[in-house]
C-alpha cells in the first residue's frame, strides 16, 4: 500500500516538473526510456523461450493483424496490394503480417537504435523519422495506423495534419491511443477524447470507440477483454477515419 502510494507521488512530481526541462532533455529521456522499454521486452521473451523467439514472436505479431483487420471491421483483402504505413512501430515486426500489401512501412524516429534488438529478418521496411514530418509525397498511404504511439509524439497537431496529408483520398486511418493518463517520460500528452478534433478537417469519422485500461495497464489485454470505460479516468480511444476525397472544383456538378 505504501509502495502504491509512493509511486503514484513520483508520477505527480515528474507530470509537474516534466515540462520544465529543456527539449534536449526531455528527447533524451523520452528515447533512453522507449529503448529500456523494448530491451525489456526482448529480454522477458528470450527468458520466456529459452532463447527461441521465432514462436513467441509469431504470437505476438498474430495480435496486430487482429487489430489492423476484425477490430475495425476490415478484412485482409482490404489490404491486397494497398500501401500500409504504421506510425510509431516499434521493433517487433507489425506489419509482417500484411504480406497482401504492395508496402509495408513502419515509421520511427529509433528505427535505427532498434537494429540489433530484433535478429531475425523480417519483410517490412522501416525509416526512422519523426511523425511530424514524414518523409513522403502526399497521399502515398492507402491505410495509416498510429497504435499506442499518438501520445508518444512531440507534437500531435503536427502529426495529425502529417498523417492526413500522407493519406490518400478514400484511404483509411485507424487510431488507438491512451487517454487520460498523467505524462510520462515516453507518453509526454495527456490526450482526451477530443483528440479526434484534429482529424476532423481532413476525415470523416467512421467509427470511434472507447475502452478502459486493466490493472496490469496491458493496453492490448485490455481491448481483448473489452474493459468497460469510466468517463474522466485513463482509457482506450479506438477511431477509424476514412480521407476525404480532394475538393470538386467550382461550379462541378
């Protein structure tokens, strides 16, 4: 209880003196963090595998295709030979599953860091770039997707107006973000629902929903298991956005 108490504190005091650092200072623990993190997670697989992961990391990646496809009502051949780009990948192979796809990209400002965490080869391609200026022509994406990434970024109203930018007319966004939740060294937004408002100039939303966070905070358990929101505490938002089409010229029927 104590324990409990204690550092749920720490995360008041670093939420109040977090903004106070200089920029420098917060990237560089924003990056030391995000690296710790899939260290961690490598590490927890090896011990769980005796130093096999190809089978872990198959069930692993089998979770992603569930959210890019049933979870937003899509199906695998939505996917046939579309562009897909993940914002905020990570390592860990998310999109090796869309083998249908014509590219599969994922985005990452530690693209680079991450070489060497994972051995195996995998299909998908990365570039390590920031999501507030992607290095692509404008609707180079047929699907874009920001999985537990959006309050990652430095700043979200440049990424939202990246992402539509990058998505072509009629193309999909699918968005799940964590809302709610005091800042973190990796997490620095307190992001709420209205996080939908900066989609709204250039999509349309299809579907929006929201889900709450199970004690462990796993994120992904917590979709599967469809934890019921409580308004105003930290939660899921789950969005998927369809691109508007370019504007008719005057006087077009």
């Amino acid at each position: 209880m104590v324990a409990s108490f204690l550092k749920q504190q720490a995360k008041y005091a670093f939420s109040a003196l977090h903004p106070l650092l200089p920029s420098t200072a917060r990237t560089r623990l924003k990056e030391h963090f995000e690296l710790r993190y899939w260290r961690d997670y490598y590490r927890a697989i090896d011990d769980a595998s005796a130093g096999d992961r190809s089978d872990t990391l198959a069930h692993e990646r089998s979770h992603y295709r569930h959210f890019y496809t049933d979870f937003f009502d899509l199906e695998p051949d939505d996917y046939r030979d579309k562009r897909l780009l993940d914002i905020g990948c990570g390592p860990v192979g998310s999109l090796e599953w869309a083998d249908m796809t014509h590219l599969r990209l994922g985005l990452d400002p530690l693209a680079h860091a991450y070489r060497g965490l994972d051995a195996q080869t995998q299909k998908m391609a990365y570039v390590a770039a920031a999501s507030e200026a992607i290095p692509a022509t404008s609707g180079s994406f047929d699907i874009v997707a920001s999985f537990n990434s959006l309050d990652h970024v430095a700043d979200t109203a440049r990424t939202a107006a990246e992402i539509g930018r990058v998505t072509a007319p009629g193309g999909h966004f699918l968005l799940i973000t964590e809302i709610n939740h005091l800042p973190t060294p990796t997490e620095p937004h307190r992001l709420t629902e209205a996080v939908c408002d900066l989609f709204e100039t250039d999509f349309e939303t299809r579907s929006r929903r929201l889900f709450g966070v199970r004690d462990d905070h796993n994120l992904y358990g917590s979709l599967f298991d469809g934890i019921a929101y409580r308004p105003g505490e930290s939660g899921l938002l789950c969005a998927h956005f369809t691109r508007r089409g370019p504007t008719p010229p005057t006087g077009a029927d």
